[in-house]
C-alpha cells in the first residue's frame, strides 16, 4: 500500500516536474524574443543615424550634380508612389470582380427561384381549388386522407422555404449593389491618380535628361571623365570602410543578421547566390573600364528599367540613399564581414536597418548617378574591400 501512494506520488511529481519546466522554457523563450525585438529595433534605429553620417562621404557636388541627384531622388519617390497605386488598383479590381460575379450569380438563383415560385404558385392554386372537407370525402380511407393533409403542409413548408431564400437574395443583392458602385467610384479615382504621377514622371524623367545632358557636357575629355570615376570610387571605397567599422561591434548580435530556419550562412552559399536581376552581363570584375587605366570592381547587368532587384542573401541593410555617381545606391550586410553592393537603381523599396531575405525585392533596375543606360552594378565586398563575385553567383 504504502509503495503505491509512492508510485503515485512519485509519478505526479515527475508531471510536475516537466510542467514547470516546460512553463520556465515558455517564459525563457518570450524573454529572449522581447530582448531580440528590442535589440533589432535598437539596431534599426543606429543604422538610420549612421545613415546620415555617412551623406558626408559624398563630399562637395557641383550645382549640376545636385540637380540631377534632385530629379533622380524625385523620380524615385514618385515610382514608388506609383507602385502603390498600381496595388491599390489591383486590389480593388480583384475585389470588384469579385462583387460583380458574386452579383451576376445572385441575379441568375433569383430568376431560377422566381420560375420555382411561379410553378408553386399555380399548383398551390390548383390544391387551394379543394377544400379540406371536400379532400376528407373523396378519398377512400383515412390513411389516404391523412397522408394527403401530410402532402400538403410538406408543400406549403417547402413553399414558405423558398419565399424566405428569394427574399434573402433580393436583400444580399441590395446590400452589395451600392458596394459595387462606391468601388468602381475608387477605382476612377486610383486610376486619375495614377494618371497623374505617369505625367509627373514623364517631366521628372524629361528634367533628368536636361540635368545629364548638362553633366556630361562637363567631362569634355577622358582625363575628366577618369578623375571623376575615380572620385566616385574613392568616395565609395571610404563609405564602405566607414560602414564596415561602425557595424563591427553590432555584428556581434545574433539579432544583427539572425540566421532564418535551416538558413545558410553567406559563406555556406559560395557558388549558389542567385543573380541580382535578370539581364545581360556587360562587365565583369576586373575587366577594363577605362583601358590602361581603372578596372571594374564589380559585375555591371544591363537591365531594363524597373527590372526587379534581389538580396542575393538575408542580411540587414546598412545603407539605402543616394551617393554620388553611384545614384540610388542599397547596401546589405550578409555577417561574416561580407557585403553586398546594389547600385544605379532607378527605385529603393527598402529602408536602412531594415532586416531582407534572400530574394526578397529591394530596389528596381535604373540609370540613375548619370548612367545613360539601364541596367544594376553589383559587388561583394568582404571587411570593406570588393572580391570577384563570380564565383559565389550561380552558373544557372
């Protein structure tokens, strides 16, 4: 006796024992996810301020310069602007379309239940014609008599049943009619919206024309053209040096670039990083730029113009801006001291601190930092420095 109450209470002390365990890990685990929120949140908020340290790197820009970085940012606002339109639009077609068939289904069981009820109606004529006196003498027994009075309260149920449904038709047909119309209402007015911002970017994109006329009428020689690239590039090299230091400590958070469920480490996906955009490659790392004199650092894709742009791997942007020559410029931190480098977009949908996953869209194809062609300029970057990425992207 006295080892079975041991047993039992042995038992409900091993339950209790895991429950209080299993609430220790709950609570463990809801603390360690509030601490990494506000961690990541902590993290957004220096990235941002860097951000705007690191606008001083560009250093000084003739008044050329500044019109066509004015128009180019104008032109990105304003893409973006339109973007949500369009899915604004979209949504609203989707849900409009749905109302309208919902509408067109309603009014074809409404006429299907008016000819059911017209049918009803004239045999219901014909049954009320008899009397229940007169249905009582006719019939031969009252089992028959009782089953035809059964017969006809069936009838008038299923009689009443189908008024009830037509009335509930009409109704739902009622309630959603002046939906429709206060859609297709929204739906004029994203479209004049929408209208608006093409003719917008048509005299942005007209501005942004004159303004790069202007700066290229500037560079009269090769020499000139040369110090600028150069320029451009010195002023990139110290951002990304700059970058590199002001995260080093941060790198240190799991929360900085958090790892997503079976995900991979940057270094673990050497050969397997997927294109940045689909385009045609025109320039590879280390090809001439200006034959005998500067190189290419990274690949440039030639992209038609608002071509989506991918993070080729998760990570936490650390820069998203425009600088200099190199125009819309986005920068992802990957961890492990590796960067990735996108720039000459002609939008940016992604803010800095904001965390991406691999293939996740941040920004569209473009010319913008005075390019006349579209297309994307790609590095990898490892401590600061750009390293051939064409052995980390995909052959596929």
């Amino acid at each position: 006796m006295f080892r079975l109450t041991a047993s039992r209470l042995s038992h409900a002390t091993y339950h209790s024992y895991r429950f209080l365990v299993f609430a220790a890990c709950c609570v463990f685990a809801s603390h360690t996810f509030a601490n990494n929120q506000a961690e990541m949140a902590k993290l957004q908020k220096e990235i941002e301020a860097l951000q705007h340290q690191l606008k001083s790197v560009q250093g000084t820009r003739s008044g050329l310069q500044k019109e066509l970085e004015k128009s180019e940012k104008e032109i990105n606002e304003l893409q973006k602007k339109a973007k949500d339109i369009n899915q604004q639009l979209q949504q609203q077609k989707n849900e409009l379309n749905k109302l309208e068939a919902e509408k067109t289904q309603l009014q074809k069981q409404q006429d299907a239940q008016r000819a059911q009820m017209a049918e009803q109606l004239v045999a219901s004529y014909k049954l009320g014609e008899q009397s229940e006196m007169k249905v009582l003498f006719n019939q031969e027994s009252p089992e028959t008599f009782a089953r035809t009075l059964k017969y006809h309260s069936y009838f008038l149920a299923a009689h009443k049943s189908e008024i009830d449904k037509f009335a509930a038709t009409i109704a739902r047909i009622d309630e959603i009619t002046p939906v429709i119309v206060s859609r297709t209402a929204q739906l004029a007015a994203l479209q004049s919206q929408l209208a608006q911002q093409q003719s917008e970017l048509k005299k942005l994109h007209g501005q942004r024309q004159t303004a790069l006329a202007k700066v290229n009428a500037n560079l009269k020689t090769k020499e000139q053209e040369l110090t600028k690239l150069q320029q451009d590039r010195n002023r990139l090299q110290e951002l990304m040096t700059r970058v590199t230091r002001s995260v080093a400590k941060a790198q240190q958070s799991p929360a900085y670039v958090p790892l997503p469920n079976a995900g991979e480490r940057f270094t673990a996906r050497k050969g397997k990083l997927p294109w940045p955009t689909q385009g045609q490659l025109l320039h590879r790392f280390g090809s001439a730029r200006i034959p005998g004199q500067l190189n290419w650092s990274g690949a440039y894709i030639a992209a038609a113009a608002g071509t989506p742009v991918i993070a080729v791997h998760h990570g936490r942007i650390v820069f998203s801006d425009y600088f200099g020559g190199h125009g819309l410029l986005i920068i992802v931190d990957h961890g492990e001291g590796y960067m990735t480098l996108y720039a000459h977009n002609q939008v940016l949908y992604k803010k800095a601190g904001e965390l991406v996953k691999a293939g996740e869209n941040i920004a569209s194809a473009g010319n913008s930092g005075g390019q006349s062609n579209n297309g994307v300029y790609f590095e990898i970057r490892l401590r600061g420095n750009p390293i051939d990425p064409s052995p980390w992207l995909s052959r596929g």
